[in-house]
C-alpha cells in the first residue's frame, strides 16, 4: 500500500471513528461574554449605526469626529446588515467596523441577521461590541445578536484534514448584561446547539449517517436531559407495531429502519403534548424509481424532517419549557437492491389501510403514515405538526424562501405563518382539495402513494388519510428550504438546520396557551 493510500484509509477510518463519536463540529470558535455599557475598548470595536445608536462610553467627540471623516470620506451607506472595518484612525482602536441597524422597526428577527453579519467581520483578536441605544426596541439585544452570530458563525469541518482551532472572543458591552448573558446561557445556546448539531446530521455524508448512526448522535445530545425520555423502535418493534411502510421503505437498505421517540414532560401529567414528526431518510436514491444522478448527492439531507425535530425537542427539554412534548423521528433508508420494495408493490400500514406503492422514490409519505396515526392514537395530542424534504413540487412552487405549510384549517396555516414570520423561518400555504384524496384512490388497495401529476397536495393527501378531521393537524414540507446553495446571515451555505427555529416558536407559543 502506497503511503497516500494508507493516509486515505486512516482517514476514512477516522471519519467513521468521528461519527461513531458523535462529534459537533459546530463553530464553538467563540467565546461570548457580556460587560456593562461603559466596558473599555478592545482593539477591535463594532458600532451599531442608526439615529438611535450610542457611541461607546470611551469614545471622546473628537474620536466620534474621526469616525465620521472616515465614513464621510469612504462613502460608507448604512443601511440595514451593511458593514465596513476602519483600520489605523487616529486615536481610535486599530480596527473600528460600523454596521448599519436600520430603522425603528428593528425586530428580534434583524438582531438575529445582525448577529449573523457580525459572524463575518474580519480578524480574529477579541471584539468587543456596543450595543447602546438597541435595547430600547428590543429588551436584550446582546442575547439575540449573540444567537445570530452563533447561527452564522456555524461552519461544518467534520471532513476537513485541517481546521482552525482559533478561539474569538466576542464581547458584548451594554446595559443589562446579566440579563443577555442569564438569556443565552439558559435559553438560546441550546437553540443554537440544536440548530447547529440538525445541520451536522444534514451535511454528513449517507455513508456515515444512517438510522442507527442518527440514533447515536440524537442520543448523545438527549442525554442527561431532565424529564426527557428517549425510545428507540428496532427492526423488530416495528414488525410487531405493524409498520409495514417503514419497514417497506428500508428493505432495500442493509441498515435496518428505526423509530425514534422523544418524550418530554415539562407540565402535568394530563396535558395533551404537542407531537412533532420528522421524516429521517438517511440517504434517498428513490429506491427501485432511481433518481437521476445529478444533484443526487443532496439527498443526504432527506432527513432534515427528522432532525430537526430531534434539534427542536432536545432544545425545548434543555431550558425547561412548560409543555409536553413528543418527537418522532422514522428513520430508513431508501435504496435499490433485490430485497427492496418495487413500484406496485402493496404495503399495510399501522391503522391497517393498505397503500399501492406507485413510486418508490414518494418513500417519505410511507414513514409519516405509520409514524403519524401511531402518534395521534399513541399520545393523544393537542396538536401534530409533521415535517418532512417531501416533495420537489414544494421546492419549486416556492424555492429557498419559505417552507409550504398545508393543513385543513386555513386559521392553523395562519397561525403558522406568523411563527415564520417571528421566527426567521417562513412559510406559506399550498392547498388540499376534496378531490386529492380522491386522486389517490387505488385499483387493488385502500390508495396509492402518487398519482396524476404528483405535487405537494397529492403528497399531503396521503398523508392526510391517516388524519381524523377532527385532530388539528399541521404538514411542512420544507424540500425547498432545508439546503442552500448561498448563505444568508444566520445559515450558511448547506444544510441550514430549517425547522428548529419554527418548531422552537411554535413550542414557545403553545407553552403559553
Ligand atoms: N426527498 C424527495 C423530495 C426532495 C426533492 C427533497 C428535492 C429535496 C429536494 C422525495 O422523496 C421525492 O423523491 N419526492 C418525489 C415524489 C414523487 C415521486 C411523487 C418528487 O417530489 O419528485
Ligand atoms: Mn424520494
Ligand atoms: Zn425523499
């Protein structure tokens, strides 16, 4: 063996040896702190721009003056997000970068962007950032512009040979610090654990992540967990739940399908939980109906339903939320082989309705139609919301930008809308028509997984099915969202970890129901 090869091979190994391990490779390159408003300058300084900002309690007018010949003198525009780094003022720090902060209507949802952008700013000593003048909009700025900078910072270095071990300290300084520090260290860095470990899950490769590999990595974040229960449903549990749809779609894989649950008590014991369910497909070739080969890499990220779901439980349970929680994940692989499933075959379901496989590459409704009516009929809850990459029919009716939400009742999509909105993750409805169901009445079973030309609505028609009229229930359909091929402030270029910031509001919505 040549020295090149064996480099190669112990790397392979090392990479299996990682994920085995459950490494984060979550941009931890940070280290944030918080300070009083009138905290000395370090040699980095980051100045908000706006008619309410305040300059640091240090800068002397003749600093602010220095300040502004440079801006003038550059023609620096601030608008909302914009930024430039001024080195070598006189008497200023050596590095001096102002951004702009908009106008009064400055949400959470900008500070999130904002913290984003301050991902991005150059160097690597300590920064120290003044927050003056924001808090009147928002009650503790730092906080939320410390979960944008950590959801931007987020870079994915399982893979690479060489990473940087660098540490940036990044120093917030304004008037209630305690309570921005008191905020993300009991509430937002889990949010931001769990964002960055469901991005991790949907950037590593299929050879690495599979069923019993998810499990691994979902378990070790779980653990330790107050008031979280973790089950996992094997080969064999499924066989005896009667899941023959999951156990379908994983027939063709040498990993055996599971089932994972995560149950969280945060309030009493006779509250009906809010159920959550993710599709997890590992890795999706389309089964016997084999994808095309271009772009079929990305569907390493067929589970990005399923992870976020683990990402959003994991986070709720972290801070204590008052509500109870459950998190299905189903999880399979879809791939070709002489034991999987083929078009037309006929599959039995939880409930026992019978479903006509018309594609094997639809495989994402057959895991929601055992995973769904087991929850419901399992946990009796207020609410279910499954999401799930489901079809590329969502994707293209609504590209990178919002996820499709259908649901029978328009007040419920409604609802949902203004979750994205609050949440920086946004969706926006698509239909379900009487006759989609209709549609999907098969010849020899109960229905057929597609049929005619099969968009978002035939897919949620399956779906809904196996819902009772009567039990408020949510589809996303996030195939669009969940991997992007540029960065925005807060998610880089990849998987963006969508779902745990929406399911995140909506849990901290219904706590307050
Ligand atoms: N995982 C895919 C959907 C998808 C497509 C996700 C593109 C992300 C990006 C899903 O399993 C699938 O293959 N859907 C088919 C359904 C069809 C065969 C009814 C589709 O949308 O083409
Ligand atoms: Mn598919
Ligand atoms: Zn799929």
């Amino acid at each position: 063996m040549s020295l090149k090869l064996r480099r190669a091979s112990h790397l392979a190994l090392a990479f299996a040896l990682m994920s085995a391990a459950v490494t984060t490779s979550a941009a931890a390159h940070a280290d944030i702190s918080f300070t009083s408003a009138d905290a000395d300058m370090s040699e980095h300084i980051v100045v908000f721009l706006d008619e309410d900002a305040d300059m640091p309690a240090g800068m002397s007018s003749a600093m602010e003056q220095t300040l502004e010949r440079a801006l003038d003198a550059s023609g620096f525009k601030s608008s909302f997000g914009k930024h430039q780094t001024f080195y070598g003022l006189e008497d200023l720090p050596a590095a001096v970068t102002v951004i702009g902060a908009g106008d009064e209507s400055l949400d959470r949802r900008d500070l999130h962007d904002l913290g984003g952008h301050l991902a991005k700013v150059p160097g690597g000593g300590a920064l120290t950032i003044y927050t003056g003048g924001l808090e009147t909009r928002v009650a503790a700025p730092a906080a939320e512009l410390a979960l944008g900078y950590r959801l931007g910072a987020y870079s994915f270095e399982t893979y690479k040979s060489k990473t940087s071990e660098a540490v940036r300290d990044i120093i917030f300084a304004g008037e209630n610090d305690d309570v921005s520090e008191a905020l993300l260290e009991d509430d937002y860095d889990a949010v931001a654990d769990a964002v960055s470990m469901t991005r991790d899950l949907g950037n590593a490769p299929g050879l690495d992540i599979y069923p019993g590999s998810f499990v691994e990595r979902v378990q070790a974040e779980a653990r330790g967990i107050p008031n979280l229960k973790v089950t996992v449903m094997g080969k064999r549990e499924l066989e005896r739940a009667g899941m023959g749809a999951i156990l379908g779609v994983g027939k063709g894989s040498v990993h055996d399908p599971r089932m994972m649950i995560l149950e969280y008590t945060g309030a009493g014991a006779n509250d009906a939980p809010l159920a959550l369910v993710g599709k997890g497909i590992t890795f999706d070739t389309g089964g016997i109906s084999l994808k095309p080969n271009s772009g079929q890499w990305m569907m390493k990220s067929d589970l990005s339903g399923a992870a976020a779901v683990g990402g959003a439980v994991i986070a709720a349970a972290k801070r204590g939320a008052d509500i109870n929680l459950v998190g299905v994940m189903p999880l399979a692989e879809n791939m070709p082989d002489g034991r999987a499933i083929r078009p037309g075959d006929v599959l039995k379901t939880y409930n026992g309705t019978t479903i006509e496989v018309m594609s094997t590459d639809a495989e994402g409704r057959l895991l929601l139609v055992d995973a769904v009516p087991y929850t419901v009929e399992t946990y009796e809850p207020e609410l279910v919301v499954n999401i799930a990459t489901l079809t590329g029919s969502a994707a293209r009716a609504l590209s990178d930008e919002y996820g499709a939400v259908i649901t029978r009742d328009f007040d419920l999509a409604q609802d949902m809308m203004d979750i994205g909105d609050r949440s920086g993750e946004d969706v926006w409805p698509l239909p379900l028509h009487p006759n989609h169901y209709v549609q999907i009445k098969s010849d020899i079973a109960d229905i057929k997984s597609t049929a005619g030309n099969p968009g978002a609505s035939i897919g949620a028609a399956v779906i809904g099915t196996f819902v009772d009229e009567d039990q408020p229930w949510v589809h996303l359909d996030i195939a669009g969202v969940d991997w992007r091929d540029s960065a925005t402030p807060t998610a880089p270029k990849g998987h963006a970890g969508w779902g745990v910031r929406f399911l995140d509001q909506l849990i901290r919505d219904y706590e307050e129901k």
